[in-house]
C-alpha cells in the first residue's frame, strides 16, 4: 500500500484527490463500499476525528481515523468545495453527482488492478 500511495500519481485537481482518498479511506478505516458511497459531509466529525457511518441492518458505529488522514480529508474538502460549492455527499463525480458503487469499483481496479 505504501508503493501505491508513494509511487503512483493520482493526478491533479479534484478527481485525483478524490481517488486517492476513497483508496486511502478503504485501507485507513476498513469501510464497507456503501458506507462510503453514503457518506455525507456532515458525517464527519473532526474535532473528534471519527467518521459516522450507516452499516449493516442500519446501525450507526464510529470510525475513527488519524491526524494524516484528517490532514488529507481536510485539503479534499477544501478542494471539493471550490468546484461544487456545499454538497451533501463527501464523494462526487466529476460532473458534482453523488458518487455511485460502480464508479468506485472502477476506481479501485484502475489503481490496484485485477
């Protein structure tokens, strides 16, 4: 993981801070794909530096998550936020949609293959 995050470029502007993160949250948290499909930017608690997520039979739990992670959603945000102005989700598409698990799917295998 660290020769992925280290070495590839994920390009620049919105879409590759995008990916890089979802790749990064994925490894960071061990979230489930539709808890970060559905994950809203109000979910995001970084005073306390945890994620609230909707799992399995509709259950709230925490996620909590680390001070370069919160350093690197923070510049996502910020980024997000000059294209698409206050979004309710955390992920977009290009085009300021909320991201779908298709999509997400594809991001994934683009960076780390089949």
């Amino acid at each position: 993981m660290e020769l992925l995050f280290n070495q590839v470029n994920f390009g620049d502007g919105y879409p590759g801070m995008r990916n890089r993160l979802i790749l990064e949250m994925f490894y960071s948290t061990g979230m489930r794909l539709t808890e970060l499909v559905n994950l809203k930017e109000t979910d995001v608690d970084f005073h306390h530096g945890t994620l609230m997520v909707l799992g399995k039979r509709n259950k709230e739990r925490l996620i909590p998550f680390s001070k370069k992670f919160e350093s690197m959603l923070e510049s996502y945000m910020h980024e997000k936020r000059n294209f698409f102005g206050d979004a309710g989700y955390l992920f977009l598409t290009d085009k300021g949609r909320r991201i779908y698990s298709k999509m997400v799917y594809r991001i994934v295998i683009q960076y780390l293959g089949e």
